[in-house]
C-alpha cells in the first residue's frame, strides 16, 4: 500500500472531505494501491463546519499525527491543502519539503510570488519533487485547444482574491508566452481583467458569482473555439497527482506556477488600481 498524508489548516473542509474518495477511485482505475492514511491539522475545530479532527478522522477511517514530522515520517507521499489559507503553506513547505518526498500543494500555492519563490528555493535546497495547481488545469476540454494566441475565460467562486486562480491556471497553462501587463475594471461583484502578453498575445478573464467556466480561444490564425468547462477535472487532478507520486515526473514545467503566481499578485493589485496598467 502506497500511504498519502494529508497536512491541513483545519481538516474538515471541501477538498479534505472529497479527496480521499477520488483518490481510492482514481487508485482502482489505474491498477495501484493508494490510499490516504495520516492527517495532520493545525487547527483541532473546523473553521468551516465545527467539525474536529478526531470526529473527521473516525468518518473517513484515517489516522491522526501529533505532528507534521511524523506524519512526513509514516507516509510515503505528501498532500497539502490548506486550499482557502495559502498564506500557511510556506510554514507548512519549510517541515515538509526537507522529508525529499514528493510532495503535492494544493491551490492557491501561494498568497504573493515572493512567498512562492520561497518555496521553490526550499524544495530545490532539498531536492524535493512537488506541484501545484488548480484542478481546472485538467479539465479535459482544454486538451482539445492548440496554438492559442488570444483567449477569453469566464468563471465564478465565493471571492475574486481565492477563485482567480482557476481562470488564472487556465489561461497560462493555454498561452506559451510571459505575461506583460495586467489591468482590472469592474461592474459590481463582476470583473473584467485584461492580460497583455508578449508575441502580442492577449487575454480576458471574466470573474462573476454566478457565471459558469467557459473559454472562448483563438487558435492559430482563423479558427475560433468555444467550450464550456463539463469535465470532471477533479478526478483528472487526482491521476496526474498520483502518477506523479508513482513516477517523480512533473505533469508540466513547474516554473509556470511562479508566473501564475506573479500574474495573481498583479490582479489583486488591479483591484486597489481599477482601470490602471500594472506591469509584471
């Protein structure tokens, strides 16, 4: 059995409670044996449903540590969540990424691109294997998309600063190019973010409560695509995460989280600087 620990803020959140099943499922499919086993939170008591840490582990049959050392001690590979509290996965990566195994860090990696460098820099002193992303990277109606010069991507979510990074991963992961420039302008609750690229490459992020994940994208010079986000990404996520464990290969240049990164602080700057150009 291949053992997975769970490192949290507080356990009983959404990732936390759905991940483990997609891991035993996503495991089956491909003929391994992987299986959550340890956890470990900072907080005892849930921030998101009063929930303790004893109460969850009894629930999903998995065993509590005292501490991060030893549950980086008892499981083979390592999860970070802490998806909606990025601003504790460097105090998390400082413990972690020194145990050299592989490890996986939940979105958003990380609340500022300095804080993000900072981990990079930890794992390569460590020479620890590790990615991030968000689970939209994968969902299967990206793959159809080829030679994109300029995209429009639409989503939701609770609030700008922790959502954005969905269309955020979207959008990189689609344009092969270093992102110039960003501008922010709003209706309301909605936002409209501008992302100027190099090769004269362009993209619209549209952010709104209620809006559904769509991209709309030029590819090469005469073809426009429309998709609507449909896939179960998830569940893609936890195969690229549990290949990655079995094989040590990253599923992609891992130095594209530290541009989504930059591109992120930027936006959030553009919401302080409506309708102005901040260079990247």
């Amino acid at each position: 059995m291949k053992t997975i620990g769970f490192i949290d803020y507080y356990i009983s959140e959404w990732h936390a409670n759905n991940y483990p099943a997609w891991i035993q499922k996503v495991s089956q499919d491909i003929g391994e044996d992987f299986c959550v086993k340890y956890v470990w939170a900072e907080k005892y008591v849930s921030l998101a449903d009063g929930r303790n840490t004893d109460e969850w582990c009894n629930e999903f049959g998995i065993e509590k540590c005292d501490t991060i050392s030893e549950l980086c001690e008892k499981s083979d590979y390592i999860l970070v969540l802490s998806p909606s509290n990025p601003e504790k996965h460097l105090q998390y990566a400082k413990e972690v990424l020194k145990y050299n195994k592989n490890t996986y860090i939940d979105k958003t990696f990380a609340p500022d691109y300095a804080t993000a460098k900072e981990i990079f820099d930890i794992a390569e002193r460590n020479g620890t294997k590790f990615f991030s992303t968000s689970a939209l990277r994968y969902a299967s109606e990206l793959k159809e998309l080829n030679d994109v010069n300029n995209i429009i991507i639409t989503g939701n979510g609770g609030n700008f600063e922790e959502y954005i990074i969905h269309q955020i991963e979207m959008m990189v992961s689609l344009i092969n190019s270093r992102a110039k420039a960003v501008k922010v302008r709003n209706q309301g609750r909605q936002y409209v973010c501008d992302i100027d690229f190099e090769e004269n490459k362009k993209a619209t992020l549209i952010f709104a409560p209620s809006m559904p994940f769509t991209v709309c994208a030029d590819e090469g010079m005469d073809k426009s695509t429309y998709k609507e986000i449909k896939s179960d990404f998830f569940e893609n996520l936890m195969e690229r995460i549990l290949n990655f464990y079995k094989d040590g290969e990253l599923p992609f240049d891992s130095k594209q989280t530290l541009r989504i990164m930059k591109i992120r602080e930027g936006l959030i700057k553009g919401l302080k600087q409506l309708e102005t150009w901040i260079e990247l």
